[in-house]
C-alpha cells in the first residue's frame, strides 16, 4: 500500500505559501494576544518566570482552567499549586506555555454548543491519556502529547462551521473500514480536518512535531515511512490508544481506526501488545473515577 502522505509532502502543504490556497474560505482563529506573549517570553535568553505567571494571571478563567489540571493526577504533583507562580515553579515554565496555549482554544471556536461541548470533552480525555502515557513510557515529551492531545481535531469544528452538511461527513468517516477518515473529507469537500487543524497549529506559531503528526494521524502508513520522526509517529501511536480508551469508556467497542491503524501501534511505542491492552485498561478506570 502506497504512503498516502509523505513527510516532505506534509511539510510543503503546511509553508507559509501554500496555505492561503488550501483553506478553501476556512476562518482560522488567530493566536491569541495572551498566547502570543507567553511564546515571546519563553523565546528571551532569560525568561521571567514571575512575568510568564503574571501575563497567564490577567485571565482569571484560564487561571483555574491550568490550576486545575496542574492539580490534577495528569501531573502526580507532590504538593498542590494554589497560585500560577507555583504552578510554573512545579512544571516549568515551557510546560505551562504549552498548557496556557492548548487552553486557549477555548472560546475562540463557533458552532453548535453540543458539538463544542464533545469536542472538548474528547479532546480533555486524549489529552489527559496521552499525558499519562508519555509521563510513564518517556516515549514521547510530556508538553507534545498533551498539546497533540487538545489540538488533534480542532479542524472538526472549523469543518463543521464551514460546511453545512459536514456532520453526514463525519457519519461515513467514522464507519468506513477501508478509506481513510481523511480521505472521505477530501472526496466530500476538498480539504480535510487533519490539515485544517495542522494549520492552525502551524499558524499559532506551535511545534512543528505537532503540526506533521496532526496532519499524518489518520495516514497509518508512516508507521512504515523511515523518514518520519520518531516523535511524530509515537504522537499518532499514543493518540490512537487513547481514542480506544475513549470510546471503550463510552462503551462503544468498535473503533474503525484502531481497525486501520491498531497493529502499528505497539511498535512504534517499543510496548508489547499487552502493554498496550493494559494501558487502554488503566485510562479507562481513570475515566471511571472521574480524573479525567
């Protein structure tokens, strides 16, 4: 079977160039002002800590928002953080950028509040597994999973938005066993959520990893592309596990990407099968009591 992306191509749809020809009339939100100057900060010679915490401290919204998963076992802190300033002092301050950063999505999207609410709701539990996950496999940087976690299908509601009918889209994507979810998105409306969604990441200025893996993870064939980072397929690999969680806590027991793309995953995350069956078990009874 023929890669259907490769990395060169993914990184040439995703320069700044193209990417004005390839939206198709789609509105991407821009970088929040907040964002923008936690990445400016994090970018000096000598970042200021008590600076970073002072600028996520202007949204008190966002405050709880990241206290609250600092707080969270996602962190396994020792102590609890009841300020932004000690939160950064326990996580570091790349890590609360990358926090402040994927919690910022919120309020920018539009659309039907029931559609929001799942999509946040799913993008909450991947990023808390795959969090989980690459804290105890070291598979992966902490900060990448979980800012792939949050970020992964953000081009779902920007489709949504777009295009009327999208939602049977979705319904056909979501059960075909053999064309890839992207695929159908293409044949139905020439663009689909992988690259929206990549493109925002690209756009917002974030890490090139997560960009390349949000528009490779439903392509499971860079699993066999030696040219693809390792970080970029362990992204795809975890996120996949996560989505089996997911939806086995939902106690929907069939999953058509993990029938696509499931026998890549143990590999690429140097786990046996059973390590992964075991961790798919571990998320889900988190899930259950409710630490999500």
């Amino acid at each position: 079977m023929a890669i259907a992306i490769t990395a060169a191509e993914a990184e040439e749809q995703l320069n700044a160039s193209a990417m004005q020809d390839m939206l198709k009339g789609i509105l991407i939100p821009p970088r929040p002002v907040l964002v923008q100057q936690m990445q400016t900060e994090l970018g000096k010679a000598e970042p200021d800590i008590r600076k970073a915490a002072q600028i996520v401290s202007q949204d008190i919204s966002l405050t709880v928002a990241v206290l609250k998963i600092v707080n969270s076992p996602m962190y396994g802190l020792s102590r609890k953080a009841d300020s932004v300033d000690q939160a950064v002092s326990l996580i570091g301050l790349r890590q609360l950028a990358m926090l402040v950063t994927a919690l910022s999505v919120r309020g920018l999207l539009k659309g039907d509040s029931q559609m929001l609410g799942r999509f946040y709701d799913t993008s909450a539990k991947r990023s808390y597994a795959m969090t989980r996950m690459a804290k105890a496999t070291k598979v992966v940087d902490v900060g990448l999973a979980q800012m792939y976690g949050l970020f992964c299908d953000v081009g779902i509601t920007l489709l949504m938005s777009r295009f009327p009918n999208y939602i049977e889209t979705l319904k056909v994507a979501n059960t075909d066993p053999v064309r890839s979810f992207t695929q159908i998105e293409q044949e139905a409306h020439h663009t689909d959520h992988a690259l929206i969604g990549a493109m925002m990441v690209k756009s917002w200025e974030l890490p090139n990893t997560v960009a390349l893996a949000i528009r490779l993870h439903h392509d499971y064939q860079v699993f066999l592309d030696p040219k693809i980072p390792n970080e970029v397929s362990r992204l795809i690999a975890l996120g996949l596990v996560a989505e089996v969680a997911i939806q086995r806590f939902a106690r929907l027991h069939s999953n058509v990407e993990w029938g696509k793309g499931g026998d890549f995953v143990a590999g690429a995350l140097v786990l046996s099968p059973d390590d992964v069956e075991e961790w798919i078990e571990i998320i889900v009874e988190e899930f259950a009591a409710g630490i999500d």
